[in-house]
C-alpha cells in the first residue's frame, strides 16, 4: 500500500483566496489531496492520520471521499483523522483509480517564519491490517509543505513565507 499527500494553491479544488507567496500575519488557502494505492493483499480498517501544525486551520470541506468515509478534525490537538476502511488489491495501479481524499486548510504564517517554507501538514501515515497475513501495516508521506512541487502553475518563488 502506498499514501502521497500534496499540496495545491493554483489547481485547489475549494478556490483560491490569499497571495502566494504566503505574507505573515494573512492567511493562505490549501488543499491538501491525498491519494492512496494498493498493490497486493487486502487491507483492512484502513486509516490515514496527519497533524496541522497550530499555524494551520482546517476549512472543513473535504472533497472525494465517499459519504461511508469519515474525515474528521479534532481542533483540540490538530489531528486529523480519513477513515477509509477496507482497501483492495489493484487500488491506484494498472489503470485502476486510487482512493482519494481532499480537505481545505488555512495557513497563516508569522513573522519567525519569513523565509522559510513551513508545514501546512505533517506526521501523515496510513496505517491497517494485512487481511492474508493479519499482521498491521503503516505507511508514512512526507509533510507537505509551503513548496507545491505537484501543483500546476507553481513557482518556487512562491513558496518562500514573505513579510
């Protein structure tokens, strides 16, 4: 099983609002997508967890997922919680569409953080059982970041928090 997290500005499903390059003290709109793939035995209880850091909110609307799918934020300790249950073999491979999520985030920097590309998301894995052997699987992605090397229409020059 596999998990990628990306971040959007340009190609957000939600809309656009806030400048990019992210200014501090003005907030930023994201999406964050994650696509899950599987290529060979079943997994069971499936579950992906990720932590918006306290310089992030989430927006709430989340896109893709079906309705049996439960994404859910916890806003006292920033986690956040894709619910996605069983995941079969073939998911996201040899033409065959991946599980996808989408949620919406707002980032708003401070000033300590002009000139860096800080996390809108981090600690992501996804994690379930093997149904042919049983044992628990985990899988992590990378923290997305500021630098949306995915998204259509991206510069590096806007990934960079300015005053």
């Amino acid at each position: 099983m596999g998990i990628v997290a990306e971040g959007h500005y340009h190609d957000n499903p939600f809309g656009v609002s806030g400048a990019v390059p992210p200014q501090a003290g003005k907030e930023t709109t994201y999406a964050i997508l994650f696509t899950v793939t599987n290529t060979t035995s079943k997994i069971q209880n499936a579950k992906l967890t990720a932590m918006l850091p306290n310089y992030v909110r989430s927006l709430g609307p989340t896109m893709y997922a079906p309705l049996s799918e439960k994404i859910t934020f916890n806003q006292d300790d920033g986690s956040l919680t894709w619910i996605i249950g069983d995941i079969n073999p073939g998911v996201g491979v040899n033409g065959a569409p991946p599980r996808q999520a989408a949620i919406a985030v707002g980032f708003t920097p401070s000033t300590s953080q002009i000139g860096t590309q800080p996390a809108i998301l981090q600690n992501i894995t996804l994690s379930g059982t093997d149904a042919a052997t049983g044992a628990d699987v985990s899988r992590s992605a990378d923290n997305v970041t500021t630098n949306l090397v995915n998204d259509r229409g991206f510069s590096p020059t806007e990934a960079v928090v300015v005053r």
